[in-house]
C-alpha cells in the first residue's frame, strides 16, 4: 500500500460548516432556511419535509409550481473559472409534456441555472429520461432527451466553461452543448423544483451546490473537509484510474493523467486548508 506525504499531519479535524451556493438537506431544514426563496403556486400543495437528511417533494400538482431560488450570487458560464451545478437526486415520478404547437417541451422536476448574462443551463427530468437545455424549446442547441433511469439516486453535475456546456451523470460525460444565447430576464439565478404549470413530480434531493468548479470537494457539499479526505485516500492507495474498483469518472485524479498520487495529494491539500469551495 503507498503512503501519503508527509504533508498529512496538516489534515486534522476540518470544521463542519454550511457553505455558500449550497443547499445541504443534511442540517434538517428546508431550503427556505438556507437562503433560498420558496416560488409556489397554488398556495396549498404537499409540504415538502426534510429527514435523514434528504429533502422530500411531492406529489406536486399538476396545473402548478412549487421550488426553490436564489439570486443572489453572481454566475457567469464565461468567466475564468468553470461553473459548476451539481445535484445529487432521486426522482419517484415526474411527468414529460410536449407542446407539438411552440415545440416546448415540460417537465415535471427541473434544476436550472442562468448567468448575468442571461443565458440558461437546465435539466428536466422525467420518469424515464433527463433533457439537458440551453433554450426552452427543442431543436437548436438542444439535444434530444437521453433515455435513463432516474429512480436510482444519481450525481448530476452541468460544468460550463470554453462555450459549452457539460453533462456528465455518475461521473460519466452524457452530453455537451453549445451555450445559448440570452434567452430569459431572470440573470443570476439558481431554480430547483416543480417549476412548469404542465407537470408533476415526486422526488428526493440529497444536495445540491452551484458556483465556481471545486473539484476536490468529492462529495459534492461545497466543503472540502475530512469526508472529501477519506474518499481521497481510497481513490489513492487505489492509484490507477483504469481500476474497476475506482469510483466512476476517477474524480480524484484532478491533474487528469489517469492516476491518482502524490501530485493529485499537492492539488488536494490547499483546498482542503481553504475549507470552503470558492
């Protein structure tokens, strides 16, 4: 078995804190109490709960909307930094509608995200499928729907950078695309939920984070802490990417030469004494 450096003894006892760009159903509260605005129409529907840290929705109603956003973060899909929006998500059922009219198409689960600029990455899931967006209509720079299974609980992460966006599921890259033009008003904002008057959904959000990439927060909490450590060194003494036994898109290897060592460790040792993802 190798050994880390000697630079280990600097990893001791991370605090455990709540991070901006975040939402962590792990602290027990709903998004509302996390700095996110509640977007929900009619005012009676199932109440969302939260417990053993996931956040429960639904059954939503058809003919209206409920989620979450937020505004206040300042995003930009061109900037010197990729942006990334990661969610982990098990979806129980959600509906897909196509307008065959205005070629829209709706879903009954969205995550979507749009820069100052205006321009807009989304993901809508069905039961059976997931649609990766840069415009609200198909055709143009939008893919066909993939074919997946959506029940399972899975890590969805969009990365945009160099013009294009990214989707890779479970660390597998799915679909890229080109970015779209400024296509809606609401610049800067983070949306997850029911968000069309033309769908339903039943799902379980475990988290979901938005901001600047921080690859070495390996799971995804907008910290980098000891449990982003323990996933570290068992991607490490496991070493090389090609093993099966290395988690899927080999995520610790951050330098991207298909081993996971000691260069990886030099990568991963600032972010873990920063804390917080930028």
């Amino acid at each position: 078995m190798k050994h880390l450096p000697h630079l280990l003894i600097q990893l001791v006892g991370a605090t455990a804190l709540a991070a901006p760009g975040v939402y962590d159903p792990s602290l027990g509260t709903l998004p509302d109490a996390q700095g996110f605005s509640r977007v929900q129409d009619p005012a009676v529907q199932a109440e969302p709960t939260v417990s053993s840290g996931v956040l429960h929705q639904g059954l939503t109603v058809f003919n209206g909307i409920q989620g979450w956003n937020r505004t206040d973060t300042v995003i930009d899909f061109s900037g010197s930094a990729a942006y990334e929006l990661v969610a982990r998500l098990r979806v129980i059922a959600s509906t897909y509608v196509q307008d065959v009219g205005d070629n829209t198409h709706r879903y009954g689960y969205y995550i979507w995200s749009s820069d100052a600029h205006g321009r807009r990455l989304a993901l809508g899931f069905s039961s059976s499928a997931v649609a990766f967006d840069t415009q609200f209509v198909l055709g143009d720079n939008n893919p066909a729907p993939i074919a997946l299974n959506t029940s399972p609980v899975r890590t969805y992460r969009v990365v945009a950078s160099g013009g294009t966006g990214k989707l890779l599921v479970d660390g597998v890259l799915r679909l890229t695309v080109p970015l779209g033009p400024a296509d809606i008003d609401e610049p800067n904002n983070l949306f997850f939920g029911d968000g069309t008057y033309a769908g339903e959904s039943k799902t379980e959000l475990l988290s979901l984070r938005f901001g600047p990439a921080c690859p070495c927060d390996l799971n995804d909490d907008g910290l980098v802490d000891d449990a982003d450590f323990t996933l570290f060194v068992g991607a490490y003494n496991t070493l090389d990417c090609a093993d099966p036994s290395m988690p899927a898109g080999c995520p610790s290897d951050f330098n991207g030469d298909g081993l996971v060592d000691d260069t990886d460790f030099t990568i991963f040792v600032p972010a873990y004494n920063d804390l917080v993802c930028p």
